[in-house]
C-alpha cells in the first residue's frame, strides 16, 4: 500500500465507519477509480494549461452519481495532482473493509478451467485453512501443468505439478551421501 494512498483510503474508511456507509464508499471509490483511470480523462486532469475550474466542472460531470463525499475526495485528488492515486486508494480501501468484515482474498490459478462446483470446494477448503471466509478470483495458468495454486495473502498453497516437479528435479540433483554403519 503507498503510503499516500493508504492515508486517502483511511479517511473514507474512518468516514464510512462513522456513517454505517462502507458499500456506498466502496461503490464509489470503484467509480472514482476507473473515472480518473480513463486515459483521456486523466490527460484533461494531469494538463498544467487546463484551468482548475475546467477540471472541477469536469469531475462534477463525470463523477455526478458518487456521493459528495467521495467527489470531494476526487477534487482534492486533482487538486494535489495525485488523481493517480485513485485505483490504489480504492484497493487500500477495499482491503481494510476486508480486514473489518473478516474476510481474506484469494487469487487462485488452475491449468484448465474448472467448474462452479469445484470452485466452491476450493473455496471452502480454503476458508478452512486460513479461518477465514474467503473470497476468490480465479484465473487460468497452463504454466502450473495440473493442480492449483493459490495465494491467500501472504500465504501460498501450491498444488502444481510443475512445483512438485521442481522439487523432485532437485532432490534428484543433489549427490546423494551414503554413510556405512559401524561393524
């Protein structure tokens, strides 16, 4: 987390907090995101040439279905050039709701696609091993050969053949040193 956006995205949390209002902040700053993401959009709010007021009647249109909370947030972003900054201030955001609700994000790699039924027991086992309710993207990997690998935070579970060929490959590789017994 930068540490710029990280104190952003504590602000909304600790406002959200306040309000009981954490999905309508999450759902704006997802919008607040991909508005000041939008290539042309931030060229229009990065140009030194462009009056300040031009950009402030450009964030009131595009951005007119956020609450006035997070377009606020938006301007003072544009303000301090650091609309930048939005994608990373939304996923700062999202990983202290997480954090609140007890929930642990998991991106999950398969080497062929799988279906909804053994998604969900991948989820679940998971869910077990990290005592946590766990939320998962999942994503194809031809490279993993066969199995899964998933990344739960800063935990890794590894259940590709092509781990356990490496393993294999150098426990294969090392000299194997036989001793003798004592006669």
């Amino acid at each position: 987390m930068a540490p710029k956006a990280r104190r952003y995205a504590q602000a909304a949390f600790d406002i959200a907090s306040e309000n009981d209002t954490f999905d309508e902040w999450a759902a704006d700053l997802d919008t607040l995101a991909t508005a000041l993401g939008d290539e042309d959009f931030a060229a229009l709010l990065d140009a030194p040439q462009v009056p300040m007021s031009v950009k402030m009647d450009g964030i009131d249109k595009v951005l007119g279905d956020v609450g006035d909370k997070a377009q606020n947030l938006a301007k003072l972003l544009v303000t301090h050039s650091a609309s930048w900054i939005a994608p990373a201030v939304r996923d700062d955001y999202r990983a202290m709701l997480d954090a609140e609700r007890g929930i642990a994000r998991a991106d999950i790699a398969t080497a062929v696609p799988i279906d909804d039924a053994v998604r969900s027991e991948i989820v679940t086992r998971l869910s077990a091993l990290v005592g946590q309710e766990v939320k998962a993207t999942f994503r194809e990997d031809p490279e993993i050969l066969s199995g899964i690998v998933a990344r739960v935070g800063d935990r890794l579970v590894d259940g590709s053949v092509r781990s356990k060929l490496q393993s294999l490959r150098q426990t294969l590789g090392r000299p194997v040193v036989v001793t003798r017994g004592e006669d």
